[in-house]
C-alpha cells in the first residue's frame, strides 16, 4: 500500500479511535501529567477527543501540503543530500516525489504515536492511574528508533548514483 494510502488510513483510524475512547471515557479526564505522572491538566472528555482529532488532522494537512510548497520555495531552501544533482531540472520532478513519500512515511509514524499517546491517556484516565512509565518510554523509544531509521533511509534515497561501469 502507499505511504500517501497509509498516511490517510492512520489519520483517519487515529481520528475513530479518540472519538470511539470518548464514549468510554469519563467526562473529565486529565490531559496532562506531571514528572511524577500525577495529573496536573484536565478538559472535558470532548474537548479532549477535539483537540486529539484537530491534532491529527491539522498535522496530516501540513505532512500533505508540504510538498506542494516545496514545489514553489527556492531549490536552496531544501535540506537534503546531493540537493544539485537530484534538483537538476532533469531529475527535480523524480525528487519531488520522493520527498512526499517521505513526507507521508513521517506523517504516519506521528499518526501511530499520537494514537499510542492517545491510549496511554485513555488507560490513565479509565483506571485513575498514571500509565506504566515504561509504556510511555517505549513509545518514546519506537518513535526514536522510526526518526533515525527515517533519516537514514532519507540520506540513502538522495545518494549519488553509481557511475555507469563500476
């Protein structure tokens, strides 16, 4: 499946899991934990679905129109490896698309993370305990992990080819 279809079904899978938590939530839950994992923020059970859905969506709007005004900022202004070569006018469209791929691998490694955030909050509001904190390093730790396999598969993808014979 595409990363693009993938962006879209994690967006909108993220946006039915808060709303379906909701419902099963109590009407006031805490949105915020303090060091200590003792809650220190509270909202309304719908604000809190609001504010996780606008999150998702507001994000995956900025994940899917980046490459669009990548297409219209100067050449210069674009951060990747072997920027001259792969933004020649030749290979600049190739380029573009592989930015928005990547862009929408990005977009659904937040999509998970958020919906993982989104649990770890239901289960402490649902019992009236913190969440494991190992729960919250993991996911901490596998977005860590996706980030920097992330940058390397980005840094190989814009890689000069190999010379023609060798």
């Amino acid at each position: 499946m595409p990363w693009r279809t993938l962006q879209i079904v994690s967006a909108s899978a993220g946006i039915l899991l808060t709303v379906a938590l909701a419902f099963f939530s109590p009407d006031l839950v805490a949105i915020h934990f303090n060091a200590a994992g003792a809650p220190d923020g509270w909202a309304s059970k719908w604000m809190n679905a609001l504010f996780f859905s606008g999150l998702f969506l507001f994000l995956n709007l900025v994940y899917g129109g980046l490459p669009a005004l990548i297409r219209k900022i100067p050449v210069t202004l674009i951060n990747v490896p072997n920027r001259e070569y792969w933004f020649a006018p030749e290979r600049k469209e190739s380029a573009y698309k592989i930015v928005t791929v990547f862009l929408a691998e990005l977009a659904v490694f937040t999509n998970i993370f958020l919906a993982g955030i989104g649990i770890l909050l239901f289960y402490a509001n649902k019992t009236g305990q913190a969440a494991p904190p190992v729960a919250f390093l993991a996911l901490m730790g596998a977005m860590f992990i996706c980030i920097v396999l992330w940058i390397i598969h980005l840094i190989r993808a814009f890689r000069l080819p190999k010379p023609a014979g060798k």
